[in-house]
C-alpha cells in the first residue's frame, strides 16, 4: 500500500505520537529515523564543540518512544550518558540540557537505572553552566524524594552518601557547594535525616576549604534561615499591593485590573499568613553528631588559625558554644579566648556574650567561668556606662548564672544586686531579675532581705556542689495526690482498727469494702480538720501582720513589697500559742491529726513513703499531671499572695532577646496615643463651649451666629477691627500733616 503525501519522516511529533497509538504498525519509519540518529551522530563526534539541531531533535524523539522499541533502544541510553561523560564541558549549553533532559525522561520510563544517572549528574554539577546546575539540583532532590516515598531504600540512599563524601572534597568549589546545598536540602525534607548524613557535614563541610562550603555547613548547625531575603521579598509584595490599589483608584475600572488587585490580595494575604506561623528549625542535627569533643577541638583550632572574615569567625564561635553547652564538653582554652571580645565598644558584642553564656554548664569548672563574669561586670557594669550597656551586662550574668550558678560568688552578686534601686528602670529591673534567679537556685548568697519571704519550694532548696547529681526518689507534687488516689488511700490510724491495718499506710484494691469505707471516713475528717486549720491560720494572719498587698505589675513590685513585709513586726509567741491551741480544739475530734502534732516526724516520713510507693505502683493520666504542677506551683507562693514569677527555666539555647531585653517605656503611635487618650475623657464632663441658658431652643444673638459663620462672610468686619501699628500710625500722622500743609 502506498501512502500519498507521506510527511512523516520530516515530521517528528506527528511521527510520535502515532507510534505511541501503534508502535507496530510504524516500525519502518521508526528503524529509518534511529538510523538517521547513528549517522548525524558520526558526524557530531568529528566536530563536538559545534551545535547541532538535528541530533538534539533525534535524541529527544527517540526518548519520547523508547519506551515501544526496547530491544532497538537498549544501547540508547548508555550512548548519550558516554556523551555528556567525554563531552561534558566542551558541548553547547543548550545541547546539553537537551541531553540531560533525554536522560530525564528515560529515568522516568525506568529504562536507565536511578544510581548511574545521579552519579552523572552529580559529575556534571561541574560544569560552568549554572542554569544547567540549578535544573540537575532540583532534579536530584526531587528523584531522590520520590525513590523514598513509599519507602527508604537504605542501600541506594547508602551509596548516594558515599559518592556524596567524595564530592564535598571535590577540587571544584562549585561542585562542592551545589553537593553540599542538595544534602542539607534532603535532611531539611526528612529524606537524609539521619546520622550519616550530619556526620559527614560535620567532618567534610565545617573544615572544608572552600569557604562557602564551610559556611553553608555551619548555617546547617545553626539552623538559620536566610530571613532578611524573605523579609524583602514580604515588603515587595507589599509594595507591589500598594501600587495596583492606588492605580485601580485612579484609572479607569476594567475586569482585567480588578483581576489584578484580587491576585495581588492573595499574594498579599499569603505572605502575611507565613509571617505568623512560627519559625520551625530542626537542632536535633548537633546532637547527631557522633564526636562532639573532637568537632568543637578542631573548630577551635579552625578559628585560631584561620584568617575569615569576622562574620565568619561568629559562625564557628556559635557553633562551638552550642556543641560545649549541649554535649556538656571540656574546652578549657575556649574561655580565655571569648573573654578578650567582652567590651562594649566591640561589634556584635551581644552575640559575644550569647555564646559565653552557651558555653556555661555546670561541668565547667567555676574557677573557668568565674573571670569571664568578672571581665563582664568591670567592662558593662559600671557607671561610667549608659544604662543600656548596663542593663546588657546584667543580663548576660543572670544568663551565665542560668548555667552554671557557683560561678557567681558572694560579695559580686552582693555588689549586682545594690542597683535594684538604680534611677535607670532598665538597670534596676534587670538587677531584679537577677535577684529572682537566686532566690530560686542559692538564696544563701543574697542578703537577708533580698531573699524574700520564704516558701515551701525556697525551704526545699540544697544548694548543689561543684559535679553533684541530685537524685529523686519519688516524683515532687504527688503528695497533692494521696489522698485523691482511688486505688491507694491513706490510713486514718484510728484506735479502733486491727493492728494488720495500723501498720500499713495503704489499702489493698480487694480488700473489703467496709475497710475501704473505714478509710475514707478517717480520710474525711483529716481533710475537715486540715482545712478548718488552714481557716484558722489565716485568720490569725489577718489579725495580726496586717494584709498582705497583691500586685501585678512584675517581679520588681513583687521583690518591693517582700522588702516591706520583712520591716514588719513579727508576731509575737502569744499569738504563736494561740494559734496552737486554737488548732488543737478543731483537731479534738480527729485522732491522726493529734498523732501528727505529737510526732511530726513520724509523719513526714511515712508521706516519703507514701509518695515512693505512688511513683511506683501509679499510672499518672493528665489530670494527675495538671494537679501536681498545681501543687508546685503552690509551693512557690507565700501565703496570702498571688504566683509569682516562676523560677527561669534553662534551655538548649540561649536566645538574643534575652541579653538585649531592655525595660523602657516605647515610643507608641498616634493611633495608641488617641485611643489612650479617649480612654481618659470618659467618664467625664464633655468640654468646650457650655450653653447656659434655660431654654436651649430659644434665639440666638447676632453676636452668637457670628462665631458660625464662614470668615469670608466677615472678613470686612474683621479688618475694622484690628488695630493699627505704631509703624501706621506714624504713617497716618504724617500723611494728615502734609494734607494740612497742603491746604494753608
């Protein structure tokens, strides 16, 4: 059969996309067209530098239907991976990414296998073509995401890695930083989110010659984003926003431009959108980390010798800070160093500071720390200074303190605490704060009344020694559960139980019910008694110290009012008696609590015991939870007084704000200031003009109605009455003489 008008050796597409439909039918033109590739392929390897269109259109035929003619094609793929390989840096840009994007499509038809494909193009990642590198990038992370998607596949990923470490020590800088962009890009996703991964950038990347490798590992430690571009990027959109609004206002309304301003409110809403959600950094890399000890030794050993930027000198100070304080290292030399920085006048000085306070943890020996302390309260801590700098200073000691608390000693902390009454709000609430972290950890250092009035958390306090392990033995605040407990309940040590149940303080769950029923009873009248105590107490308090001030303005207002509750008079030892015996006629009735009164330790040792065998026998639900955090939180309140500020929890990292928080009165808008001050005109006589008269309705006076009309309307009137000037007047005198002159 002969086929007229027959185009289909010189059209391609149509060709393809009729062996698609019926690769049988039209193998001939097929066979004819592979045939046509081997020969415009001789001649492309005479002269490989020059460009050829017919090939890269052969090449990207014969890949859109390899898929139809396997056995034909077997050797297709391997011939154009030979190509880029021998060719890869003398080929036109556009050929080779027609190449690449032939390859693409094979390993999308599963024709060419995923491991020697990547290996190639991580090769060709050297190549001066940055588009071309920018596209292999995006592919590698996507096939790599998408070969572990259902499932990891170990060994593939194993290899990668290896080929990986190879590449970061590659010669060529670019190739280096691409790998090591497409390895952080993987762990970011949670494709290469293990071990391997982090260690190999911690060996290869941080002590990479190349600076930007270097620099892109240690951002990997940090977790930084890069934030300023998105900031620009936000106000851009915003601007852009501005624009097309102002431009719908004033040009004519037409569909287009209101399809306009709809897209740019999208926009606008997504940026907003992504400024609120919280900023999620993944730090579990620098805990990966199989040698810490040695990393942070040899970066240390990195920053002495190398002569970077100081930029970059900040980036390996950061990351040796975080490694000492979350691995808990020895580097004793790393402290005399960071101290030689600590001066005002020095750049990035908070930052400075940030990483000695990262640096502390309460392994380091106190001797170590202890001159990086003095150096920082000789050099802010001085009067000489701004009460900025000051308050800076403050800061980083109670951030140090935070850490590693014995290296702060007596007469110093003594010495800091004095500026509780400096004039500078910001010095003298960050003296406070200071004063608030003591109390909680070693209230033996402070002053008598700097420690505040005592509670049931600051009397439990032991101040640790230097590598001392507090161990618990119970979990603190289930006391608060004891008797909540429906399967463990407290006996009530009545005379008229069994000896078998006086000498056990706990019920068993199958025991009978009217033991069960006994215990509750008991349970019952010691909670009764308790709290008519507690009732009691408080009214004595009430009769005899006074009122005891509730505010809410801060831990300063909370540290001014205990400084005033210790002046007071404390009770005297008859009111102490009566208290006691007020207690002892309520608890008349209950025989465990005269037991409690007449041996109190007997008591506190069985509620040890008591809470032991909690902890132990207990499954804690949330509620439990909820009530011994409640428990605790009670424990830090003194009597008759609101929570105050909890005691300062000590994180991984140390965060800026912490250091520069400084407590002034902002400047606020105009809009704030309105609105404060409409909120202070109410309530109150409206002010202006008051009418007077008795009649509001009644006319109004000509004189009146003036005040309301425009001015143009009595601008003549005006003028009349506005008197004259020494200067006209002077005219006016001698203008009438000359008229009089004139006229004799």
């Amino acid at each position: 059969m002969v086929r007229h008008n027959n185009q289909l050796p010189d059209n391609l597409p149509q060709l393809q996309n009729l062996i698609k439909r019926d690769a049988e039918s039209y193998r001939e033109e097929f066979l004819q067209q592979y045939q046509h590739f081997l020969s415009v392929l001789e001649i492309f390897r005479l002269e490989p530098d020059k460009e050829n269109k017919r090939l890269c259109e052969s090449i990207m035929f014969l890949a859109q239907v390899a898929q139809c003619y396997v056995e034909e094609l077997k050797t297709f793929p391997q011939t154009i991976v030979d190509l880029l390989k021998t060719h890869s840096t003398t080929l036109d840009p556009e050929m080779r990414n027609t190449f690449c994007r032939a390859l693409i499509l094979l390993r999308n038809k599963n024709l060419i296998s995923p491991l020697d494909l990547l290996e190639l193009f991580f090769q060709l990642l050297r190549c001066p073509d940055k588009a071309l590198r920018k596209f292999l990038e995006n592919h590698i992370i996507t096939d790599i995401k998408n070969m572990n998607a259902k499932q990891k596949d170990m060994k593939l990923n194993s290899t990668l890695q290896n080929f990986m470490y190879t590449m970061l020590k590659d010669a060529n800088p670019k190739a280096a930083k691409m790998s090591i962009d497409i390895m952080i890009e993987l762990y970011k996703k949670r494709i290469w989110n293990d071990a391997k991964t982090v260690n190999v950038i911690a060996t290869v990347g941080c002590f990479s010659k190349v600076t930007k490798v270097m620099v892109a590992s240690l951002k990997f430690f940090l977790g930084t984003d890069d934030q300023d571009e998105k900031s620009d990027e936000d106000s851009d959109k915003e601007a852009d926003l501005k624009g097309v609004m102002m431009a719908n206002r004033v040009n004519k309304k037409t569909k287009k431009r209101k399809k306009q301003l709809e897209t740019a409110k999208k926009l606008y809403n997504q940026a907003q959108k992504k400024k609120t959600k919280a900023v999620s950094f993944n730090f579990s890399a620098v805990h990966l980390i199989h040698n810490p000890q040695g990393m942070a030794e040899n970066l240390f050993k990195q920053l002495q010798n190398g002569n970077e930027r100081f930029e970059v000198k900040l980036m390996n100070l950061d990351v040796i800070s975080r490694l000492i304080g979350i691995h808990e290292l020895f580097l004793f030399s790393f402290y005399p160093y960071i101290t030689r920085f600590i001066q005002p006048h020095q750049r990035q000085v908070t930052r400075i500071l940030q990483f000695a306070a990262q640096a502390s943890h309460e392994l380091v020996p106190p001797e170590l720390i202890e001159p990086v302390i003095k150096t920082l309260v000789n050099n802010f801590v001085s009067e000489r200074n701004s009460s900025d700098v000051m308050a800076i200073g403050l800061n980083a000691c109670r951030e140090i303190c935070v850490r590693c608390p014995l290296a702060m000693n007596e007469d110093l902390l003594r010495d800091l605490t004095m500026y509780k009454n400096y004039k500078e709000k910001s010095v003298m609430m960050a003296a406070k704060s200071l004063i608030l972290l003591f109390r909680e950890q070693m209230p033996t250092l402070l002053a008598k009344k700097d420690r505040g009035r005592p509670t049931e958390a600051s009397v439990e306090i032991k101040p640790k020694k230097y590598g001392e392990v507090q161990a618990l033995d119970h979990i603190p605040g289930t006391e608060a559960l004891l008797n909540a407990a429906p399967d463990l309940e407290v006996n009530s040590e009545d005379d008229d139980n069994d000896e078998s149940d006086s000498d056990d303080n706990w019920v068993d769950v199958d025991s009978d019910d009217e033991v069960v029923e006994e215990k509750k009873k008991g349970i019952t009248m010691i909670k009764q008694s308790k709290s008519e105590e507690a009732a009691s107490d408080d009214e004595d308090d009430d009769d005899d110290d006074g009122e005891w001030e509730t505010d809410s303005e801060g831990c300063s207002e909370d540290i001014e009012e205990e400084e005033d509750q210790n002046e007071k008079v404390k009770p005297s030892p008859k009111s102490a008696n009566k208290k006691k015996n007020k207690s002892k006629k309520q608890d008349g009735s209950s025989a465990s609590n005269q037991t409690e009164q007449d041996d109190p330790n007997a008591t506190t040792l069985t509620s040890k015991e008591a809470v032991q065998e909690l902890a132990l026998t207990k499954i804690f639900t949330d509620a439990d939870f909820e009530r011994i955090e409640e428990e605790q939180i009670k424990k830090k309140m003194t009597h008759n007084t609101r929570k105050r500020q909890l005691e300062k929890e000590k994180s991984e990292f140390v965060k800026l704000d912490d250091i520069e928080m400084i407590y002034k009165k902002r400047k606020t808008d105009k809009d704030t200031r309105i609105e404060s001050m409409k909120k202070g005109r109410e309530g109150r006589e409206k002010y202006g003009f008051k009418d007077n008269r008795h009649d509001p309705f009644c006319s109004k006076t000509n004189r009146e109605k003036l005040k309301n009309k425009n001015y143009n309307m009595i601008r003549h009137k005006a003028r009349g009455k506005v008197k004259k000037s020494f200067r006209e007047k002077q005219l006016a005198l001698r203008k009438h003489l000359t008229h009089l002159k004139k006229m004799k």
